[in-house]
C-alpha cells in the first residue's frame, strides 16, 4: 500500500520510520541536524514549494529518505488509516 502525501508523491508505507509535523519537531536540536544532514547528503525530496507542514523519513534496504510535504502530519496519519489517501 502507498500513502499519498501530496502533488504526485507517494511512498510505500512499509518504508514509513515516520511523519512529523515540522513546526513542533524542529525545535529540537536533533531533529534540525536530521534535516541539514538529509538536505546536505540530498536525501531530502521537497513535494512542494509552499509552506511545509510535515516530513516523512523513510527507510529502504538501508537507504533513507526524507520527503517534505504541504500536508500536516495529521492528514497524513489519517490517510494511512484510511488505507493511502488514493
């Protein structure tokens, strides 16, 4: 199954580690530094370029990715229980 998580993305659930609003998470000093290093080693995939609500950290065969949406965090929780938003 895959979540959609705006404008044409979409990643397989089974790779979600998982979704984070990015206005309550980026206070964090270890979540900035998660998003420099992913921006830095270009693992960060922008599904947007309006104001980003939330970003996905996914895991495939030990590769990561970063995917940074206009969706908050809580439609997208929404949508994988629904079964993907599709």
């Amino acid at each position: 199954m895959y979540l959609h998580i705006g404008n044409n993305y979409s990643v397989d659930v089974r790779d979600i580690v998982g979704i984070f609003d990015i206005e309550n998470t980026t206070v964090e000093k270890c979540t900035k530094l998660l998003l420099e290093r992913a921006e830095k080693e270009k693992k960060c995939i922008y599904t947007t370029y309006e104001m980003p609500k939330s970003f996905i950290v996914t895991m495939n065969d030990g590769r990561e990715g970063v995917y940074i949406s206009q969706l908050s965090a809580a439609t997208l929780r929404k949508r994988l229980a629904e079964g993907g938003g599709f």
